[in-house]
C-alpha cells in the first residue's frame, strides 16, 4: 500500500473544510456522518468546527454497500438519523464520493425525513465524471484507486490507519 495523504496533509484539509462550512450561510445545524467510513473523518471535522465557533449535534446514519467486498452491491439502510433532520440544515458526512450512490440514497433518506437542506462533506472525491452528486467541501480530489485508511476498509480492514493509502 502506498501513502496518498499523510496526517499533516489531512489535519491541513480537515481545518480548511471547517473554515469553509462555518463561513456558509445557512451554518448547518446537525451533522450526519455515514457509518462507518466517515467515523475518523467526522470526528476531526466536528472537532474543528468547534474551534471555528460551531458546536453541532450528530446523528449517525448507516448505509452499506459494499459489505466485504470491494465491488458495491445494493445498498442497505441499517440505521436512520430519525426526526432530527427534520426542519434542520443538515452536512451529510462522508469518507469518499466514489460515483455516489450511497450519498444519493442518504441524502433522499435526510430530506424525506424533512431536512430543510442538505450539504455533503468528503474527506476524497475520485471525481468520477459520471458521479451522481457533486459533493460541497471536499478534502481531496482524484484519488483514483481503491483506498483504506482514515475510517475507510478493505473488507473491515485498514480504518485505524493515520493516512489515506492506496491499495495495490
């Protein structure tokens, strides 16, 4: 595996992102973090938002795709984020935006639910052109590959890294 993003390219990121979101008007009321890919990277990102002033609730969701493989199937809502979106500003949180599936089924869950809106957080778009959904503040852009690391797996594995690595 070899090394994308080290930990100082993401803490540099993370910081620049919450910048960003705390300067948007309207500020997001609720974050929403996909279960599990977005864990380590919703946690940086909630904690820097509080150093720019913004101290948010969370709801996670949980929606799977892939499951033990690396080639998605359908996806399956395990877990909802309920009432609180509803009337809410919501930053949907998610570790990749690969073609977007999964974003797409979350963000229709979130505004079914009533979420007055909607704006998605990746720590890496592959920036597939053919992707369903352009996500609004983005850490790192092309990694075209399959990547572990920083909450992301392969098959489970490979979240506890420190980086964003690249497999193969």
């Amino acid at each position: 595996m070899s090394v994308l993003f080290d930990e100082t390219e993401i803490a540099r990121q993370v910081a620049r992102l919450a910048r960003e979101i705390a300067a948007h008007n309207p500020r997001p009321q609720l974050v929403v973090p996909i279960l599990t890919g977005a864990f380590v990277f919703a946690a940086d990102l909630l904690r820097a938002l509080m150093r720019e002033g913004l101290d948010l609730p969370v709801e996670f969701i949980s929606l799977t795709r892939y499951g033990q493989k690396r080639e998605g199937s359908n996806i399956t809502v395990r877990m909802g984020a309920g009432d609180a979106a509803k009337g809410k500003h919501v930053l949907l949180v998610d570790g990749v935006l690969d073609h977007g599936h999964t974003l797409v089924k979350a963000r229709t869950l979130l505004m079914d639910a009533g979420a007055a809106s909607v704006t998605i957080a990746v720590a890496v778009d592959k920036a597939h052109t053919n992707a369903l959904l352009k996500a609004d503040y983005v850490g790192f852009t092309g990694a075209d590959a399959f990547i572990v690391g920083y909450g992301m797996d392969d098959a489970g594995l490979g979240r506890g890294l420190s980086y964003i690595g690249k497999v193969g």
